[in-house]
C-alpha cells in the first residue's frame, strides 16, 4: 500500500550538479489543501527542489512522490503538469496584447491555437468559468483591459488565475510578493489563502513579514536539506536558522 497518505512527498531526494550537491537528502511532505512556505538563504536549493517537483530536473537518489502513487522521478514536465502541478515562476508570462479575460480563455484551452479561440463563441459554461476566476483573482473590474494596462501585482493574479483555470492540485509560486504594494501583497496573502482552502500551495519566500501574513507551517532549507520546520515563530528563533541567516 501507499507509504504516505500526502499530496506531495519527497523522501531523502540528492541533486548533485557536477558533484555540488543541491539538493542533499531532502524530505518533505506537504498535505492536501495545506499551504507550505519554503525559505532559506540563497543556494539553499529551493529552486532545485522545485525543479524536482515539476519534473525540470531528476534527481540522482531519493523518492517523490504525487498522490502516494506517481513517482515523479520518472515523469516528465508535461505529464507532471497533466497529474495537477502548476507552477507559477516570478516573471509573469501573460498575453500583454489581449485583454484579463481572453487571457484567461486561452488558459481554460490549452489544447488549441489562440486564433480559432478568440474568434468563436464561448459557451455558457466557459463564461461561468471566466467569471469565477476573475472573481477569484480579483480582477472582474478589469475584464475588458489589455493585460499590459495592469499593474505588476494585477499581472501577478493574472497569471495565477490562469493557472487556476488548469485545476492544479499542488500550485508553486515563487516570490508572488516581490515588487508589490503593501495592499498587493496583503490582497496576495488574501489569495492564497482562498486558494489553499481547496488546494495545495507551496510558495518560495525571502519576505518574512508575508511569511507572516500567510500564516502557515514553514520549512527552512540549507544546503541541500531542511534545517528547521514549524511555525514562524518557532523557525525564526531556532538557533541553527539564526546562524544560517546571520553567516556565522
Ligand atoms: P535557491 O533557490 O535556494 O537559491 P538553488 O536551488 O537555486 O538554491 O541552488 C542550490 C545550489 O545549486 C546553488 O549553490 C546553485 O549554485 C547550485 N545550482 C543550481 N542549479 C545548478 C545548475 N544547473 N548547475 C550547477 N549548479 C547549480
């Protein structure tokens, strides 16, 4: 039987890049509809462990696992995505010429060319679709508008609806705060937080003070492997993560 009733597990995973190693002996394990924060100093390997997670980079030892029985070690990209992990990188990458909803229509049809979409009728169902994403995003007042007239944090939840619109059962973000407002980011917060009540969500963090806004169980990585894991506050005053952060 499963080892492991977690949406997301990664068990004693090593990334060695000409024998540096990134990732070494890193376990973690992230529940359904839980939200996890991943800091740690720069070199740390989150961006690794992300690479591991969506399929981008294989690991040399270790297990991963989706839904207790996909092993992600032997998928690629593609079919990683297809199982129901999205992943959302710093830069958005939005349509900047078409408007919130047409981007959100092409995100809902992935399977076809953008032409034959924006020209044909969305049917009923697509439009309630539309509409509870741009809801959930917060973006109903600026439908009509091209993507490139939005602000950054505006483009942000942009992008993040049209992952949503693939379904995701585990959605990684990285640094969803960085360049916002203060009212963008405490809105982002907001965001997340909805979304985690239905799925998993795992975001990469250096701003501790949306760390603390999110309020979710943190995991500090360094060299390779966890090093701390709890509450904010507990990871924050845990000795070894001090001396981590202060370079000692
Ligand atoms: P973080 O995202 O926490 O800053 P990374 O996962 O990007 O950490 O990097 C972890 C370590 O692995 C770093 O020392 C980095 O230089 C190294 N690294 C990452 N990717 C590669 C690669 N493709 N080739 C060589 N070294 C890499």
């Amino acid at each position: 039987g499963p080892v492991t009733n977690a949406l997301l597990y990664l068990n004693n995973v090593s990334v060695a890049f000409d024998g540096f190693r990134a990732l070494n002996g890193l376990s973690l394990s992230i529940d359904h509809a839980e939200m996890r924060a991943i800091i740690g100093p720069n070199g740390a390997g989150k961006t690794t462990m992300m690479d591991v997670i969506t399929g981008k980079t294989r690991p040399d030892a270790g297990e991963a696992l989706f839904e207790a029985t996909h092993d992600l070690t032997r998928l690629d990209e593609a079919a990683i995505a297809q199982l129901g992990v999205g992943r959302k990188f710093q830069t958005p990458t939005v349509f900047d010429m078409h408007t919130v909803e047409d981007n959100i229509l092409l995100a809902l049809k992935t399977d076809r060319r953008p032409f034959p979409v924006l020209f044909s009728r969305r049917t009923r169902q697509e439009k309630e679709r539309i509409d509870a994403l741009l809801e959930r995003v917060r973006l109903t007042g600026s439908r009509d508008r091209l993507a490139s007239e939005l602000s950054h944090g505006q483009k942000q939840w942009l992008e993040i609806g049209m992952l949503l619109a693939q379904e995701p059962k585990l959605l990684l973000v990285d640094e969803p705060a960085a360049g916002m407002t203060d009212q963008e980011t405490a809105d982002t917060a907001d965001l997340l937080r909805e979304i985690a009540k239905t799925r998993s969500v795992v975001v990469v963090e250096h701003d501790m003070v949306f760390v603390r806004d999110l309020g979710v169980k943190v995991t500090c990585l360094h060299e390779g492997s966890v090093l701390a894991e709890g509450s904010l506050d507990a990871v924050s005053s845990n000795e070894r993560v001090i001396e981590v952060y202060l370079g000692r």
